[in-house]
C-alpha cells in the first residue's frame, strides 16, 4: 500500500527534493561549462528549448489530469477508475512520444540548419531525442503518485537523475570531446537521457513495490471501457498543455518584441541586448527565487483538493486555498524586502554590477503576487476549471505584450516599459484567477488575513531598513552582508509565528518535530 502524506508533508517532502535538485542541477552546469567552454555550453543550451517543448507537447498536460482524477477516484475507493486512467494515460503518452520523438529525428536537420542557425546543434538534437518515450512514462506515473499523494517516489527520483546525469557527464564529455565540440555538446546531451532512464527505472520499480491492482490483467478490456475517462483527463490536461504553451510561446516572442520596441525608442542593438540581458539574466532569476516552494506546494494542492472536492467537503477546499495563500506569502514576502533593500548589494556580489538595481527595486513589490499565483492555478486545474486558468494566462500574455510595445517603444521607459509589462501581467493574472474562484466558489482572501500580510511587509522592511543601514555604516563586506540576512531572517520567522503565518497544528503535521510540540 502507498503511504498517504498529509498537504504539508508532503509539500515539505518536494521542497526539500527541490532544493536538493537545485543545488545539483548547478553543480552539473558548472561541470559541462568547465568541460565544453562556452561554445560547448551554447550549443547544449540552444538544443534544450527544442526539447522541453517537444515535451511539453508530448505530455499533454497529462501528471496534472491524472493527479486529480486519481485523487479523486482514490478518494471514492474506486480501484477500477484509477487503473483505467492508468491504461489511458500510458496508451496515449506512449504513441504520442513515439510520434514525436521519429518527427524530432526526421526535422532535426532542419531545426538545426534553419531555426537554430547552426549546423552543430544537429548532434545533440538527435541524440537527446530518446529521452521523450522515457519522459512521456515518468509523467504517468508521477501523476499517480502525486493523485495518491505519496510524493517521495517522485522527489527521490528527481535527486537519482541529477546524481546519475552528474555522474555521467564528464565521461562522455571527456570521451567525444576529442571528435569535436558538437559530439562533447551530444554526450553532455546523452548523460540527461541516463539520468531519466535510470530515475524512470526506481519509479517502476515504486510503483510495482506499492502497486494495488495488476495493471495488465484485462489491460485492452479496460481501454475498450475508458471512453469517459479520457473525456475527464483531456478536460484538464489540454487547458493545461494550453497554459504551458501560451508561456513557452510567450517565452519565445518576448525577446522579439523587446528587441524591435527598444529599436523604435532609439537604442542601438548593442545596448537594448545588454539591457534586455539585465533584466532576463540578472533580476528575473533573483525574482523567481521563491518559487520552487510555491510549485512545490501547487503539486501537493491538486490532488489534496481533488479528493476534498470528490467528498464534497467545501470548507477544507476553502482552508487548504487559505493555507496555500498564507504558506505561499509567507515563502516570497521575505524574498521581496529582502530584494528591494538589498538589491545593490545582491546584485554587485552576484554579477560585479548594480545596473539593474532599479528594475529590480521597481519589479520585487509586485512579483509577491507572483508566488500566490501558481497555488490558485492549481487550485482551478483541481476544481475543474483549467479552461479558465488558460484563458487568464492568454489575457495576462496579451496585455503584457501590448503594455511592452505602447512603453519600451517610448524612449521616456525603454528598459523600464518591460519591466511594466511584466508586473502588470503578474497582477493581471493573480487577480483574474482570483476572480475565477470567487465566482466559482465564493472563495475570497479575508479582510484580517490581508491586514496580516501588509503587517508583515511593513514590520519586516522597517526592521530590513535599519540592518541596512547598520551594514552600510560598518565597512560592507558579504560576510556583514550575509550576517546581516541571517539576522533579518531570523526576526522574520518569529513573526511568522507571532502573526500566525505559521500555526502550532501544521509544525504538528511534520513528523520530526510532532516530539516537540505535542
């Protein structure tokens, strides 16, 4: 049998997989740069957006449809409902990823040669193309997971591939490197194949440890029976995959019109791509710090209200909504003050330059609302409303890019006139899902729970403020500077609990410290 985890644990459990992944995750880019160089590292990361959104497609927004629809038929004790999904799931993940992986292979050349402009990217496309049938399974089976709300099979896999694609870079960089940077570039390429072949091995292995039907046992008489089920996973994963696409799509048409606007303001090429590369390689990564634990909490959100929903239990739908709100909040308001305060010092010991200080000051306020969005996405995706979820990402991307032209083409905002967009589409979105809720289920945010985050904010800054001004006053250095953070955290985390961000019965969820507080 798999054991159930409650929200919190299992969120905790994925937060700790992602810090992990994380750190891993750049250790192995430091390895393939020091490797390939930087020629090397350029053809590497040109192939990688070719295959995410090949993936992308090829899943079909299918790990968040399953989560939910096994949550829910878990919840009703229907076993034949969740091998169903199962049988569906895998038939459709496998002959779309045999598709698309041959289409990926047979337009290679033609991805290479003409889109990426460069004949060597040919190499690793061809050679990472495997990695989507292998991919495609993993999905299926980390949406069970996630619907049995069980989340260390899919944490500890993530950890397995990053450990085996570390391990296995720097043999077959160091063995094909001798032929040629675009074959080191397809052994780098390879080494991420091993890792989620290995990492998708350990999930068939869970899944046959914890297994409660034989999934082969009268396989094609339950397809013959699943016409219902795959109307029920397909009305949640294609407003899924659509919400992905129109950000992969957004993605991709961002740099365009950047480019072209700053253009019409004046700017010369060189200095709009310096400017452009402040923002997207400087202060957006600064600004989507806090977000693995707000994903981390949306994966743990949609089978949790899934299973409230099937139950009809509409007063925990509303709490688990306010606890993934307040948790969420909570995880990016220190990132905020922390960022709008510090954003000379975090950017001058990070880049050697504080240029982007003012887009980051200016920005840091409104991306808060970005670390609640992805919870309220996921609660829509778990109550049946993922075609709304979509409809506000494509609004949100829209205005976004019509904000972006009317002020970056202006030489009075240039670089700032993204910076615009971009928040303005941060709390076009947060707030249209809002309203989705609220006319759905008359959820709304209380007047005192706001009260409390302004508190918050406001407490933190103020006392932020006079560390600041301490560390400037008393020659900086980062070890001051990292002291002085440590010191800010720490004050910030009692007032979590004086405020009641964080509550004595969720500390009494997580095992390790149930001693402590029972």
């Amino acid at each position: 049998m798999l054991s159930k985890q409650t929200f919190l644990q299992g969120t905790l459990i994925l937060i700790l997989a992602g810090l992990i992944t994380r750190f891993l995750g750049f250790i192995n880019r430091l390895v393939v740069a020091r490797l390939m160089g930087e020629e090397g590292v350029g053809l590497y990361m040109m192939a990688l957006p070719t295959l995410f959104l090949v993936m992308t497609i090829t899943q079909l927004g299918l790990p968040v449809a399953i989560s939910k629809r096994v949550a829910e038929a878990d919840a009703q004790n229907d076993r034949a409902k969740i091998k169903r999904i199962l049988v569906v799931s895998i038939i459709i993940t496998t002959v779309t990823s045999v598709i698309f992986t041959f289409i990926m292979i047979f337009t290679a050349p033609f991805i290479a040669k003409t889109l990426l402009t460069d004949d060597r990217t040919l190499y690793p496309l061809i050679a990472v193309s495997p990695i989507i049938p292998i991919v495609a399974v993993s999905s299926v089976l980390r949406g069970y997971f996630q619907g049995k709300q069980n989340m260390t099979p899919q944490s500890i896999s993530q950890v397995i591939e990053q450990v085996v694609r570390i391990s296995c870079v720097a043999f077959f960089v160091h063995l094909l490197l001798p032929y040629g940077i675009k074959f080191a570039a397809a052994g780098a390429m390879f080494s991420v194949i091993l890792g989620e072949f290995i990492s998708l091995l350990y999930m068939i292995y869970q899944f046959k440890q914890k297994k409660t039907m034989r999934l082969r046992h009268r396989f094609f008489s339950y397809l013959k029976s699943s016409k219902q089920t795959v109307k029920e996973l397909f009305s949640i994963a294609l407003p899924s995959t659509g919400s992905k696409m129109i950000s992969s799509f957004s993605y991709f048409l961002e740099p365009i019109i950047v480019a072209h606007s700053l253009a019409l303001a004046g700017l010369t090429s060189v200095v709009a791509t310096k400017q452009y590369g402040e923002l997207s390689g400087f202060v957006l990564p600064l600004l989507m710090l806090p977000t693995f634990i707000t994903q981390s909490l949306s994966i743990a959100l949609v089978p949790n209200i899934s299973e409230a929903e099937a139950v009809s239990n509409k007063k925990l739908i509303h709490y688990r909504i306010h606890q993934a709100i307040r948790i969420s909040f909570a995880s990016g308001a220190i990132s905020t003050v922390v960022l709008t305060i510090f954003a000379v010092p975090i950017l001058t010991f990070m880049y050697g330059t504080a240029n982007a200080s003012t887009i980051l000051v200016f920005m840091a306020p409104f991306y808060i609302l970005l670390y609640i969005q992805s919870p309220l996405q996921a609660t829509l995706q778990a109550l049946d409303l993922a075609k709304p979820a979509m409809w506000n990402s494509l609004i949100g991307a829209v205005v976004k890019f019509i904000v972006l032209f009317i002020l970056a083409s202006n030489e009075s905002f240039g670089i700032m006139g993204v910076a615009i967009a971009m928040s303005v589409s941060v709390i076009l979105i947060t707030l249209l899902h809002l309203a989705a809720l609220r006319k759905e289920i008359h959820f709304y945010i209380p007047i005192k729970d706001v009260s409390k985050m302004i508190a918050l904010i406001l407490i933190t800054w103020i006392i932020g403020k006079y560390i600041y001004n301490f560390y400037i006053i008393h020659d900086p250095n980062l070890i001051l500077f990292l002291l002085a953070l440590i010191v800010l955290a720490i004050i910030y985390i009692v007032f979590l609990f004086i405020l009641k961000f964080i509550t004595k019965d969720e500390l009494e969820q997580l095992p390790f410290l149930q001693k402590w507080f029972r």
